[in-house]
C-alpha cells in the first residue's frame, strides 16, 4: 500500500536530522569535559631556618641530700627551705659532748703509750725486741683512734659539700638522727642541666656546640615539633649550647639523649621545670614558598596540587613554618605550579586552565584547610566527594550536575 505523500516528506525530515546531530554529539563526547578554571602559584626557593622544637625537663647540676654522719640529738638547725648556702658553711650541729669525751680519753691512751715507747727505748739491751714492738705497736693504735675520734668530732657540725640553696629541710632541733639519716636537700642552682630526646633522623645535625633556646612551654606559640611553633616575643627564653650527646639511639622511642648545661641567672627557670627547647641546626636548603591557602592537610599528610600538563596532580609536602599568608614546604622544586584557591576541592587527574593567583591577604588560608576538618577515616576520594558534593562551596558551582557522585570531577 503505497504511503501517503505527508508521511513521505516526514520520515525524510526525520532521517535527516538524526544524520545531522549524530556527528554532533559524537564530536562532545571526544572532546571529553572542559578543563576547569583554576589559580596556580609558583614556588620559589626560600632557605629558611631549620628550627627544632622539642619538650624537656631541667634539673640542678648537682642534687645531694646531707645527711647524719654520727649518731646523736640534733641541737642546731640553722638554715632553711630556700636559703642560699657557701660551701663548707655550717648547717646543723649534732650533740658533741660524748665525741669530746672520746677524743679526751684516746689522747691519752696515746700520750701513755707514747711514754712506754720511749721508756723501753732507754732501756737498751735490757727490754726485749718483742715487748718494744708492742709498745709501738700500742702507739700506733692510738694514733688512728684519735684520729677517728677527731673526724666523728668535726662530724658533729654538719657542713654543705657545695654551694647552692636548700631545696628541702628534713630535720628539727632535738630530732635523734643515727648515721645516714637524711638532714637537708641540697641543690647547685647557679647552672642547670636541660635534657631532651632528639629524634633519630637529626643524628647529623645535633652536636656538642649546637645553639638552644630554652623557655618555659607557656611561653611557646603552637606544640612543639608543629609547623611554625615559635617561642613569644618577651618570653625572657635564655641561650644555651648543647654540651653533651648520647652516642646510642633508643631502640623503642628511637631517640637519643642530649643535654644542655646553662646559667639561668636573669630568668624565672627552676629545677624541676617543664621546658621547651628551640635547636638551631642551619637552614632548609631545599624548602620553597608558598601560598598557605595553597596546603591543605588530607589523610595526615601535608599536601598541594601541582598542575603538570594541564592536570591536577597531588603532591605530599611538609609544613615546617608559616610566615603571613605563605607556608615554607619541603618536597617540592621551585618553579613548580601550584594550585592556590580551592586545591582542596579538586580532584587528581582533573583538567585543569590555570591562571595567575591574584594577590591574597596575609593569613588567607582556609580553603586550604579545608580537607583538615573531615570526619575520622575519610579517605582521598571521599574528600573529593564531599568537596564536588551540591552546596560544597563557591567553587562547586562551576561542575556539571552530577559531577563527583563517585569521587571523580568532571
């Protein structure tokens, strides 16, 4: 049945433009997804100081604790908690009468013993060379315990081995005390030793001479070891150098022991105070600058997205300071182009148009951080996903609807 004329001219109109737009679609879907507009930064080299922060503890140089070295009533106490001491300056007495007493009776077994000495001597042939052996051996005998007697005297007036200041008294006037007891709490304040436990992989860089800086922690901006931790201006921080290192690595902390011997004069440091300690150990030849908005923190690592042959690529960094609104990186060459606003949001391997960074303020840098406060276990590409997720900031308006359902950008 032949077909109607209209029907004729209708089917004709439809096969041509199915031939038409074919071409058409096929050509959008070689060309793949338009790049996407970015800013890019280029990192430049910036040798900055390698500043190492580390927790210590500070001690006295010396530390005793005086006691008793005969036995007897205290009589005396005549220094306290906090007084500063010279050395050999007298501290506390111990009854001396029953010492006196032994010192009396003993000279003078020496003094009879020295007269039969002389006597038998005089004697010539007439004593025998046994009996003037035990006369001198008699003499002898008397000699050492006088001298015993003398010591447990002087004994009796307790004396500090050093100067220095009391840091604890443990005795009172009429406390009966035996030898050993503990009298006082002795400590050598004029200098104080800091230790600290250096990480394994400055092993090179720490030696005897190297430069501290030490501070109370309350005094320190940001924790110790983190990126830009810095001490605060008029923190009264006192200059060291570091005068002994240990020559083994611990096998479970996989650090070593250092120790820096300082006056403290001038500074509120104490014994027993909880410090931080800034080691100078030359400059970072190999770190860049670059905009702080341009790091962000994903999967614990510092990272940027560098832009290579027109993709987004990301790269691991470390963050060892910040300066305004630019962060000093390790781990990347200078001259490399990096993505400044929103890195956090883009995914590697997206094409990418960059432009040059307009200027940004000091401080700018929350774009970059944004990865830093995604929920616990969130991994690389579920950050891409939330970042291209609908109402994930300005610059998720740019994507195709439905673009990053899977953690991938257009």
């Amino acid at each position: 049945m032949p077909l109607a004329p209209a029907r004729v001219v209708l089917l004709t109109a439809l096969l041509a433009a199915a031939c038409t737009s074919a071409p058409v679609d096929a050509g959008k879907a070689a060309a793949g997804p338009q790049p996407r507009a970015v800013e890019v930064a280029e990192a430049r080299a910036a040798p900055h100081p390698r500043i190492l922060t580390l927790s210590g503890t500070l001690a006295a140089l010396e530390k005793v604790q005086v006691a008793a070295r005969v036995e007897g009533p205290i009589t005396e106490v005549k220094v306290d908690l906090g007084d500063r001491v010279a050395r050999e300056q007298e501290l506390a007495a111990i009854r001396p009468i029953d010492y006196r007493a032994r010192v009396s009776e003993v000279e003078a077994s020496l003094a009879q013993a020295e007269i039969d000495v002389k006597r038998l001597e005089s004697l010539g042939g007439v004593a025998t060379q046994e009996e003037l052996e035990r006369a001198r051996t008699r003499l002898a005998g008397a000699k050492a315990q006088r001298s015993q007697a003398s010591r447990q005297l002087g004994d009796t007036t307790v004396r500090a081995p050093f100067a220095g200041a009391i840091a604890a008294r443990h005795v009172a006037p009429g406390t009966y005390v035996k030898p050993g007891t503990a009298l006082f709490d002795l400590v050598a304040d004029d200098k104080l030793r800091l230790t600290v436990e250096v990480p394994e992989r400055y092993a090179a860089l720490v030696q005897v001479g190297t430069p501290a800086t030490v501070t109370l922690k309350d005094s320190l901006v940001g924790e110790p070891g983190e990126a830009g931790a810095k001490i605060a201006a008029g923190a009264g921080a006192v200059q060291a150098a570091v005068t002994r290192v240990s020559p083994v690595v611990s096998p479970t902390t996989r650090t070593f022991t250092v120790e820096a011997v300082f006056s403290p004069a001038g500074s509120v440091l104490r014994p027993g105070m909880f410090t931080v300690a800034t080691l100078s150990l030359g400059h970072e030849a190999g770190s860049v600058r670059v905009p702080r908005a341009a790091v962000f923190h994903v999967l614990g690592r510092d990272r940027v997205m560098r832009v290579e042959d027109g993709v987004a690529v990301a790269h691991d960094v470390d963050l060892v300071a910040e300066e305004g609104g630019d962060a000093i990186v390790l781990g990347l060459e200078p001259g490399s182009q990096v993505i400044v606003r929103g890195a956090a949001l883009i995914a590697p391997g997206t094409p990418v148009a960059p432009s040059a960074a307009k200027d940004m303020p000091a401080g700018t840098g929350s774009e970059g951080q944004g990865a830093k406060d995604m929920a616990s276990g969130t991994g690389e590409k579920g950050a891409e996903t939330q970042a291209a997720a609908p109402g994930a900031g300005p610059e998720g308006k740019d994507m195709p609807e439905g673009a990053g359902e899977k953690g991938t950008a257009p």
